[in-house]
C-alpha cells in the first residue's frame, strides 16, 4: 500500500503526473457541471458516456498548452488556463440558468445593448454551489503553494506535448464519429445549442459557435439576388389567402401594439387566494369584441424580446444565436411593417421606457422604418419611477399618452411594458397580490409584477375610452415569451400542480397570450394553432393588405388554409395533431406520448419536421445573406436610415411640424385641447410627486 502510494506522490511530482491529475479534476468538474447546471437531455447509457467523453478532448489541447512551457511557468499556466475555462463554465451556467441556452459570439457583441440592469438580474441567478467550478482550480493552487506536489523543473520535451495535443484532436474526431452514429448530422442540421454541448463539450460548442459566426458573416458577402428562388419558392407553395369574413375589417384604423413582457398564457384566469391575477386582461380575454388565441405560442430564442418583436414587425425569425436586432438590425434592408404602415400614411412610433440602445432598438429601429421611438430620453425623471428595466408600466403608459394624443391618425404604436421582466421587481407599496408559494425566490414574486401590468393596462384602456381614441382603434395585445423558464421544474410543477412536468406540459407551458380587440369585431376563442411569426401577416390581411408577395414566414391565423404547423426556434414544433418537445413526441390533443411510430406516424412526422427545418433555414438565409436588398417589392420604397433619427430635440420639432401638415391628432381633434389630464392612475410615485415635466 505504502509503495503504491509513494508511487502515485511520485507520479504527481512530475510534470505530466501533476498534468495528469488537472486534466482528470477538470473532467469530473466539467461532468457534474453538465450533469447538474444544464438541461441537456441526456438519455441512455451512449448519451451518458458521450457526456464524460467530451470533457477530455478540449482540455487535452487547451491545459496542454502549458506543457509547451518550462518550470514553475508551465505549472501555472495550467492553473491559469484551468481558471479560464472555468470561468467560462461558470458564466454559461449563470446565463443558462435564465435562458436555457449558451453563449455565443453573437450574443457577446450585443452585449454592450443589454447590459443596464444586468447586475440585478446575476444576483438573483447565483447559487452558492455554483462556485464549485473553481474548486478544482484553488485545491491544485493549494497543493502546489504548500510543496504537497513538487515542481518538476525538468524540461518536458516538446515531442511529447505535441503528442498530447494530437491526441487531443484525435479523440476529438472519436468524439465527434460517435456523436453523428447517436445523432446524425450534429453539425449541419441542429437549431439547438443543447445537442453541440451534450455531444462535443463546451468547448467544442464555442469553437463551433465562433466557426459559424464567421461563416455567416462570409455568407453576407457572398449573397446573391439567385439566393432568394427556394425562399419565394417556399413562401409561394405555402401562402394562406385571408378570410374573406376578416379581411380588411380594420383598414384605416389606429393600431395599438400592447407588448406583454414575459406574459405567459397560464396567467390568464390564473387566481392566487382567491384573487384573480389579471382581471383586465381576462375581460378582454373573453370579449365579445376580441379574438383570442389558446394555442398561441412564443418562438423566440436567444435574443428573447427582440426576436419577438423580429417576428412581429418583419415575420422573420430570430437567429439560433445572438439577436438578429442587434448583430443585423443596424445593416440588413427591411420591409417592415412600420415602413409599410408609413408608406400607406399611417404615422409610426415605438414607445419603450427604457434607454433606447437596449436590444439595439434605437439602429433596428430606423431600418424598419419608425418615424418616431419614444424612449427614456422623453420621458419626465420622478422618484422611484424605475424597476429593473426600464420605468414602471403605470408611469410609462400614462407618459407615453402625452405623446399618442399629439401623433396625427391613423397611427401605428407600439408600447413595450417592462415591469414583468425578470428579476420581477416591485416595491411593497406596488404590490396589492400575493406572492405565489413555490418556494422559488425567483418565480413567487412573478404573479405580484403579472398584476402590475394588469392595472397598468386597465388604466391605460380607460384613458382610449375617455379620449376617444378606443373606438377608432384595433389592439393588439401579445406575450413576447415565457416568464419561467424551463430552469425552475418544482416552480412549474407546483404551478401545472403535477408531480414532474414531462416534455409535452413544458411545450404547452410555452403558451403566452394573443388578443385582437376591435369594437364591432366578431370575437370569440379561435383554437387555431399559432405563434409569433403570424403576427403580421395576420394584421396585415385585418388592415386589408395582402401579404401575398411579401417575403413573411407567418401565415394569417384566420386563414382557413393555414397548416397550423408552430416552428420553435431549436426544430421542435407543435401542431393540432402531434407535438415535438426535447426530442419526445406526443399527441397534441391527449398529451399522450408516442414511443413507437408507426410508419404512417413516421411519414407525417418527416413531413411536419422538413417543413420546420426548411422555414427555419430559409428565414435564417434570409437574414444571414441580407437577402430583402435584392427582393423589389412592387409600389414600396426602400427605407433610407438617414432618413430618421431619434434624438429628442429634433424628434420633438418633427413632431410639431407633423401636427402642423395633419391636422388630426387627438389634440386637434380636440380644439387643441390636451386629454393627458383625462389619463388616471394610481401610481404611488405620481400621487407624491404629480408634476410631470416633459422635454420641450
């Protein structure tokens, strides 16, 4: 026994045996990492082992590369490169933990355009055990300063570690040679960052994700007019034509696009003790005068709101990495539906309450051809009036009516609620709902911020009525993305009251809500299966626009024609019959799983799946060639971004002017008398402080 340990000691005392024992801490580290920190799906034993595999190849290469270096230098490159790739461990897991997704180069260039507000969010992330991703670094630290592992000052020959770091490649190629026989074409046809990390590592993941970062950025250069035959190919085959019953119903109106933040569909009628969470928007809910959609699902992906409002503005989908707003937004051309709106006479302006580089919006939003984007900057600064991301909704809604009365009819206006964000802060004297009792920190206090934009909305819906602007108006009121994310399983549990939600109650639990209200609207619950990408072809066909020869993903929800097939953004889908959820597949009606297909069952499956993956590569073609600048669309004009600018001062002369040429705001409507005083709230932040001063 005692010889054996002498020769281990000894074995650690040399370079390689100290090597050695970095690269196996690294790997047991890296396993429980995946194993515990990530949803990856991992099934049967080939998965598994897959798994523990990965670990290695990468760790070969990159803590070998100290091997390359002599004495106590190579000692601490090793440790030094093992803090790094740590480190990057430790921010997938904090950035997962929120997003159920990995970081990525795209997404690390938009950094700067949605970090305000970040450090908030990271403290509600963190756990203590997170931590232990360092573990491995601060013991071979320990050991190496209080001599309980020697270092070998001999030279370690250069051969040798060449040796390793081939090895490293070689086992990579193993790796990845099992990965296609478990899961073919990994590389080629995956919309998921899940399946690159649970075959090939993380490291493999940020190689490959930086890869096709620069692969993309090659595709622009290189796209062609040529580019665009399988798109309009596609488009063409698929198009649904408008219900005649619908179909230009709301032409020459007002329309309100109402942006629910983290809204999901569970809320609706959803009551916490009795009370209900969303009174208002369950009246609207069940409206006469509103169509509402129960099978109506978010697909969005990294980029999260932005790909939201990607989809309904443009009917385009996100990226599968990064935020197509921020990576294309300031260079790809549009045909957008503000431009649309715009070319038709419509005004156009975006309301947000927050600064206007968040998401990039204030570059995207010139190529989709907003006339006007009220941001932070016009609104008056009160105390206490910021939460998390941006001023409260009950003080945004009120201060961006200041504007909407000024705006000449008919306008376009599009107001983005933020108090529902995540980390979902709220001060006492706002909450008037308890909290829900998950037992998770996080998610309890979801509801309390859910009911805010609840009042916020009803408050906001008075002041329509009050001024008038209600009956001449259609609203579109839609759930941008969950709230709780998959990373909180006895939150949803409690919440779905089952003992472990299985991948069918997590697609359904996707849901957010999607409203059209309208007064005289024939209404009613419409149990047509949809998502994001059918906004505006929707709207469109309702305004009495045909979105025929438009390049739009989306089909008209009201279509008798459309397939009702839902594309998530990673490949899975849901449709009236079958829905694809993490890689299990079930019956969309019963929830039933289907273990084994038959071959009909496989036949309609490969079809519904081409479909998705055909749309999802062509939008992504789309976008990542920049391919609108070749498509000419008959009678609309290209958006010339100079041609815009959101700076205060001049947005407010141009404003001014506009009122001046077209003579029918609110305002003027109104003998040029101000409604804002009509616009009630409860805000305890105004009540203290009622004097609002906006930039003149």
């Amino acid at each position: 026994m005692k010889s054996a340990l002498k020769k281990l000691r000894d074995g650690l005392n040399t370079k390689l045996g100290f090597f050695l024992l970095t690269l196996l801490l690294f790997a047991i580290k890296s396993y429980w990492a995946y194993s515990t920190k990530f949803n990856l799906g991992v099934k049967g034993s080939v998965q598994h082992f897959l798994l523990a595999f990965n670990t290695i190849p990468g760790a070969l290469v990159f803590i070998g590369i100290a091997l390359y270096f002599r004495g106590r230098l190579s000692y601490w490159l090793m440790s030094l490169i093992n803090f790094l790739l740590s480190t990057w461990l430790f921010a997938n897991i904090l950035y997962y933990r929120e997003f159920s997704d990995f970081i990525t180069f795209n997404l690390i260039k938009g950094s700067g355009s949605t970090s305000n507000n970040l450090g908030k969010s990271l403290l509600g992330i963190m756990k203590p055990s997170d931590f232990l991703v360092y573990a491995d670094v601060i013991i071979l630290i320990i050991v190496l300063l209080t001599h309980l592992i020697r270092v070998d000052m001999r030279y370690f020959k250069t051969r040798y570690a060449m040796t390793i770091t081939a090895l490293g490649f070689v086992l990579f190629g193993v790796n990845l040679g099992m990965a296609e026989s478990n899961r073919s074409q990994l590389l080629t046809r995956t919309f998921d960052n899940n399946y690159i990390v649970k075959y090939l590592g993380l490291q493999a993941y940020t190689i490959y994700d930086g890869v096709k970062t620069q692969h993309n950025d090659a595709i622009k250069s290189r796209a062609e007019s040529n580019d665009l035959k399988p798109v309009l190919r596609f488009l063409h085959s698929n198009y649904a034509s408008p219900n005649v019953q619908y179909y230009g119903t709301a032409k020459g109106k007002n329309v309100f696009i109402i942006h629910l933040e983290s809204f999901q569909q569970f809320l609706i009628d959803y009551k916490v003790n009795g009370q209900e969470v969303t009174p208002t928007l369950n009246k609207l809910y069940h409206s006469d005068n509103t169509l509402a959609f129960d099978n109506f699902f978010h697909q969005v992906a990294q980029g999260k709101t932005s790909d939201a409002e990607m989809m309904l503005e443009n009917s385009l989908f996100g990226l599968p990495e990064g935020s197509a707003m921020v990576s294309d937004g300031s260079t790809n051309t549009f045909q957008s539906m503000p431009a649309l709106m715009d070319q038709r006479g419509y005004t156009t302006a975006s309301f947000h309450g927050d600064v206007p580089s968040f998401w990039n919006r204030d570059n995207a939003y010139k190529s989709f051809g907003y006339q006007y984007f009220f941001s932070k900057n016009f609104f008056p600064k009160t105390p206490d009036y910021d939460a998390g991301y941006g001023i409260k909704d009950k003080i945004f809604m009120k201060d961006s009516a200041y504007y909407l009365e000024q705006l000449p009819q008919p306008f376009y206006a599009k107001l983005i609620t933020v108090t529902n964000h995540y980390p979902y802060i709220l001060d006492k004297k706002n909450k008037s709902i308890d909290p829900l009792t998950t037992g998770d920190k996080t998610v309890d206090p979801y509801v309390q911020t859910a009911h805010y934009l609840d009042q916020s909305i009803q408050e906001f819906l008075n002041y329509l009525d009050a001024s008038g602007l209600r009956k001449n108006s259609i609203l579109i009121l839609y759930g941008d993305h969950y709230g709780i994310s998959n990373n909180h399983p006895s939150a949803i549990n409690k919440i779905l009251k089952t003992k472990k939600a299985n991948n069918y109650q997590l697609a359904m639990f996707q849901k957010v809500p999607f409203m059209i209200n309208m007064d005289g609207l024939k209404g009613g619950i419409d149990h047509t299966y949809g998502g994001e990408i059918d906004v505006l072809p929707t709207l469109e066909d309702l305004l009495g626009m045909s979105s025929k020869n438009y390049i739009q993903f989306g089909q008209d929800l009201l279509s008798p024609q459309r397939n009702q097939i839902v594309s998530f953004r990673d490949g899975d889908f849901v449709t009236p019959k079958y829905t694809k959820y993490n890689g299990d597949i079930y019956y969309t009606k019963t929830g039933k799983q289907i273990k084994q297909q038959t071959p009909k069952q496989k036949k309609e499956l490969d079809k519904i799946q081409h479909y998705v993956t055909t749309e999802l590569g062509l939008s992504d073609k789309v976008m990542n060639g920049d391919l609108l600048r070749f498509y000419h669309l008959r009678g609309f004009k290209k958006v010339n971004k100079k041609d815009y600018t959101y700076n205060t001062q001049k947005s407010l002369k141009k404003l001014k002017q506009a009122r001046k040429k077209k003579k029918t705001s609110v305002k003027a409507e109104n003998n040029n008398q101000s409604t804002f005083d009509e616009y009630s709230t409860d805000a305890p932040e105004l009540k203290e402080n009622p004097k609002l001063d906006f930039p003149k």
